[in-house]
C-alpha cells in the first residue's frame, strides 16, 4: 500500500505527496500528459524531440545537469506513446533545487534556434542507431504501421521518419510546447521523508505562479477492427530469422487488462512458461521467445516474438506458436497455473513499491491515467482474474484475423 495525499493548485497542476521515511532521498516525478499519440502525422517524434529539449536549460538554468549533480542528485525523462515523464532523486534537503529546475522549465524552457539544432542533432543520431542500423531495429515501424490504421499508435515514439524531426522548425516546437507543456496538464508527485503539508507548501511556493493554458480536449479516431490478417515478411541482414506476431488488446482501464498481462506470463514469462518450455526447450525451435503486452492507454497490442534457430522455417514457427496459442484457447488452465503467476505478478508488485523513485513515477503515471489509487488496487484486480476470463479473451485475442505479423528473413 502506498499512501499519498494529493491536491490541486489554482493553476490546475495535480501534487501528490508520499511520506517515507526509511530513505534519506526524495524523489521528485513530473508527468505530462503528452506523447507520441498527441502528434501530428506530418510532424512525428515530437513529444521525445521535446523530452531531449527540456534539458537543454531554461530561463534561470543555462545546465539542468549541472545543478542537480551540485545538490547530490540525478536526473532522467523518458517518453512513450501516452505521457512524458521527468524524474529527479536527491537528499532530500535539497528538495527545493528539484523543484526549482522543473518549474523554471515548466514555465521557460530554452527553446531556441541554438538548443534546437543541438538536440535535434542527438535525436537524428539516436534514430539512425536504434532504428536504422540496428539489426530488427525498424520492427516497431512495421508493426506499428501495420497494425493501426488511423490511431496514431501507427507510429513509434522516436517518429515515423527521421525527415519529421530532421525538419522540425523553431515555430514547430514552440507551438508544441505551448500546446502540452503546462501545469493543467501535469502531475507532479514527492516522494520521500517529507510531510505532506510541507510537500504541498513547497509546491505551491516553486508552481503556483506559472500560469495554465487552454488546454485541448484529446479527440483521437478509434481504431476500427480488424479482420483480416496482415503480413509484413522482409529478407535482411539480420542475424537469424525473427517472427513478430501482434493481436490487438483492450486499453489500460479496460476490466480484462490484468487477465491480458497475466495470459502473456502464462505464455512467456520464466523457464516453466509455455512458449520457453514447448517451443525453445523441448522442440529447440527458437533461440529466444517472449509475449507481452503493449500497456498503452488506448487500446494496444498483445506481441509474441521469436528469434528462429537455424533450419527453422517461417512456416514451422508459425504453426508452433499457434498450437500453442489454440492450446489455451481450447483447454481450461489448471488453477495452480495461474495462481502461480498472480503470485508472480504480486510479488512484483510489491518489488517495485521498496524503491521511492518507482512508486513517485508510478503514482505520476496513474494520476495521468485518470486514478491514483488505482496503483493500490493492482494486487487486487490480478488476483480477481479467473480461469474462466483467460479463457475468454484468449478466444478474443488470438484469432488469425486479429493478427499482424512481421517477419525478418535472413539475407544470405
């Protein structure tokens, strides 16, 4: 159980604080309400542009970096399809340098000409290695923009092209940033040995004067259904032959979302798992197999992928992984099964709630999502799942027409 108190300022921006006091360090989260989903389709990768922007100083700050090591702290951002994320950690006496930093770039950060070139630089750079020359390194491209058809999940965080940020121009960002970038779309979460009324103080002191803006209401087009399978195959110089196979899923709040995340652990998660137990270890047809789910606010992916093993053929992965995948949709999981991996799953849990800084980002996060205390109740909704609700969705999930596939081919 984590504790928190929470308030709203004036300006609209969400402040939740956790006491803990069994750690010297405070952890300072701030969540925008801002991702890859929010971007235009002619102007990809801006909400990750931003992300690298937003260390590039700000009005009263020519170094976010500088000053953060100064107070004996680290700092971090990443972003995804849903939110961008800014952490910081430090003593937490010197909680109010965290808090200065991000409200100076909350309210003026350094977006000119200079920084832009700069970080753009380094987010080209980054697209070319991760994406570009990397082997596998496009199949969130292919998949992505296979899979949706109208939904901006058709494209991955870091942008669909590398032109859209090579051409980012300063009116572009600027825009972007007036748009997202305020405290009516925000959340900021302490956490650590401070008290609540303290906490509550400290932010009203550092962004109580930053003003709101108009903040627009998120109107995205619903993904249709899809019914017919979709197949991407590709010859590469790729290491080995990978298969990427993606089922459409509900979205984050969506009832069945814990039976989904425990179905792919069911499939894919440790040595006893089905997939790594069938198909790697026993018939020695892969090399490595996973299934996991995208977890996206709106409505994601459930993925099975695969590197091959030499001499394995497309068609003979294939048609493993779906005896596997009708295995559970035809026969009813032994109870044992799947408390085993409830049990997993809350110890997780329970893993990730000893560190302050995965409980700040966690609280940001659901805050975002639309409940904070949902963060409490996850142990919960996974031992609620049932045998019979697996079943279900497994007969929902994988049909061959909900399906896209991406498949790597070695090049000889």
């Amino acid at each position: 159980m984590v504790n928190f108190q929470r308030k709203i300022l004036d300006n609209g921006l969400r402040v939740l604080v956790h006491e803990d006091f069994s750690t010297p360090l405070c952890a300072v989260n701030i969540v925008y309400d801002v991702g890859a989903r929010d971007e235009s389709p002619e102007k990809t990768g801006f909400a990750h542009l931003f992300e690298h922007l937003m260390f590039g100083g700000s009005a009263n700050v020519p170094d976010f970096d500088d000053e953060i090591q100064k107070a004996g702290g680290d700092s971090n951002a990443f972003t995804n399809n849903d939110l961008t994320n800014f952490y910081d950690i430090l003593p937490v006496e010197n909680i109010e340098t965290a808090l200065w930093l991000e409200s100076d770039r909350m309210l003026n950060p350094n977006l000119g000409q200079e920084s832009l070139d700069v970080q753009r630089k380094v987010v080209v750079e980054e697209f070319k290695e991760t994406c570009l020359s990397q082997p596998y390194g496009d199949v969130w491209h292919r998949m992505a923009d296979l899979a949706y058809q109208v939904h901006p999940y058709r494209w991955p965080t870091i942008g669909k092209d590398i032109s859209h940020i090579e051409n980012a121009k300063l009116e572009d960002v600027q825009e972007f940033f007036k748009e997202y970038y305020a405290p009516n779309n925000a959340a900021l979460v302490i956490a650590g040995p401070i008290k609540a009324d303290k906490g509550f103080m400290l932010a009203e002191k550092w962004f109580a004067s930053i003003p709101a803006n108009n903040k627009l209401k998120r109107q995205l087009p619903i993904e249709p259904v899809q019914t017919i399978r979709k197949e991407n195959v590709k010859e590469e110089p790729v290491p080995i032959d990978a298969l990427y196979m993606g089922f459409h899923m509900p979205d984050r709040l969506h009832p069945d979302y814990y039976a989904y995340d425990l179905l792919s652990d069911i499939l894919a998660n440790g040595q006893s798992s089905r997939l790594y137990r069938n198909l790697l270890k026993e018939q020695e047809l892969f090399s490595s197999i996973d299934a996991f789910i995208t977890g996206s606010f709106d409505p994601g992916l459930f993925v099975v992928e695969g590197k091959l093993n030499n001499g394995v053929t497309k068609e003979i992965a294939e048609a493993a992984i779906w005896k596997e995948l009708e295995l559970i949709k035809n026969e009813i999981i032994a109870p044992i099964e799947l408390e085993k991996y409830k049990n997993k799953a809350e110890s997780s849990l329970v893993f990730s709630e000893s560190n302050i800084l995965n409980k700040a980002i966690s609280l940001a996060q659901f805050e975002i999502l639309g409940d904070a205390e949902l963060m409490n109740r996850e142990a919960e909704e996974y031992q609620k799942v049932s045998i019979e609700q697996i079943h279900r969705i497994a007969n929902e999930c994988f049909a061959e027409e909900n399906c896209t596939e991406i498949f790597y081919k070695k090049k000889n």
